[in-house]
C-alpha cells in the first residue's frame, strides 16, 4: 500500500513545496548528501507532529531558509531595523518570539554550502543552542548573526549552549544527524539520539514517511473531489 498514490515520474505532494518523486531515491541511498528539498520535508514532519500534540504551542519549526533570511537581514541591518516591507515576514517571527506567545524555534542550517547543522533559540531561557555532527563550534559569522537578531527583538543577550547530536562518521548523513538531533530535542520521547549504526535504517524511515505523507494528501484530494 505504501505506493498507492505514487507515480513513477511526478510530484511529492503533501508539504508546502512539492518536489519531484526521484528525490526519494537520495533517501532511500545510503551515501546520498540530503539538500534542502530532503531536509524541508523532515522538518515539516517534525512540525506537524508538534502541532499535533496539543495544547499550547510554544515551538516553531522553521525550514533551512529561515537563517539565510536573518543573514540578508543582518547585512542590511538598517532597512531590517526600518520596517522595510521586504523583511516583515521575518519581523513578525521574531516579534512572535520575543512577545512570548512562540518561546522555542527550531531549525537546520547549511553551513560553507556542503554541511548541515542542527540550530536551535530557546527565547524563554535566552540560549542558542547548537550541534555540529564534526563536532565543530559556531561559526563566527552564524554567531553574530543569530545574536544580532535575537539582541534585536529581545533587547536581551543570548548565550551559546552545545546541543547533543550523534558524532558523523562519513560524508553525507549531516543532515540526517542534525534533524534527528533537532527532532530529539522538541520532540524526546518520540525521538531517541540515534547511533551511527542506525543512520542507515532513519533514512528508510524517513522516506517511508515522506510517501505516507504523499498518499495521505492525494486520499484527501480524492475524496474532497467525489464529494464535489
């Protein structure tokens, strides 16, 4: 049942941006370095199943984007600190934050275009929090950035925390490595640190949920078509 609603040569429906069904092929690899398309669609996964747990929501997911926003920002710090319309989606995020009614974001970064981290701003305890799968501290730049952002809507200096993330034994399963550290974080008793002998089976794992996420979307289409 798994490839009910898969084609062979389309579109993965289901997450904000559809991408094609051969992307599933860099998951199911086991050497295949994860691109953003890959690591949006895992932290989409993680998002929804925050949202679905109830209650107040405090955390927020952000996709791999989100720190290449703040980059731009902080690099043309004036019109962010302006109003300029062309960051006011950003704006409104560390608004959202800083009033409180948000107190947790989430996200992975790419970092020197080839590796991804896992980052993460815990707003309530003014800590950023950071893992690195090489075991590597924050990048100056990365720094500066997230503490001119944070200083900026909070008033309020934030301090750097290591985040736990299983140690990279390869090439290519950072991004694996960084969501499931991420994933852990928000999410500890659905998720466990995995092993590097269990890297290999996430990315099934994964990809099994990409496509049940597919076909549950095409099953909602459907049925929202016959009642039409």
């Amino acid at each position: 049942m798994a490839f009910t609603y898969l084609p062979w040569n389309g579109w993965l429906d289901g997450f904000e941006t559809s991408i094609a069904t051969t992307y599933l092929t860099d998951y199911l690899s086991g050497n295949a370095w994860l691109s953003s398309e890959h690591i949006n669609q895992m932290l989409d996964i993680v998002q929804r199943e925050v949202l679905r747990g109830g209650g107040v929501q405090v955390v927020e997911i952000l996709d791999c984007e989100f720190v290449e926003s703040v980059k731009a920002a902080a690099n043309n710090c004036m019109t962010y600190e302006g109003g300029n319309k062309q960051y006011a989606w950003l704006r409104r995020v560390g608004e959202t934050f800083a009033s409180g009614k948000r107190s947790f974001l989430g996200t992975v970064v790419n970092v020197f275009n080839s590796h991804w981290v896992c980052l993460a701003v815990d707003f309530a305890n003014t800590t950023i929090l950071y893992g690195d799968s090489f075991g590597h501290e924050m990048g100056d730049t990365l720094k500066e950035t997230m503490m001119w952002w944070t200083y900026h809507h909070t008033k309020k200096q934030f301090r750097l925390h290591p985040l736990p993330i299983t140690p990279q034994k390869d090439s290519y399963n950072c991004g694996v490595l960084a969501w499931n550290a991420l994933a852990h974080l928000v999410l500890p008793d659905r998720y466990h640190l995995l092993e590097s002998r269990e890297v290999a089976s996430e990315r099934l794992r994964i990809a099994a949920r990409v496509i049940e996420r597919h076909n549950d979307y095409v099953s909602w289409l459907l049925r929202l078509t016959r009642k039409c």
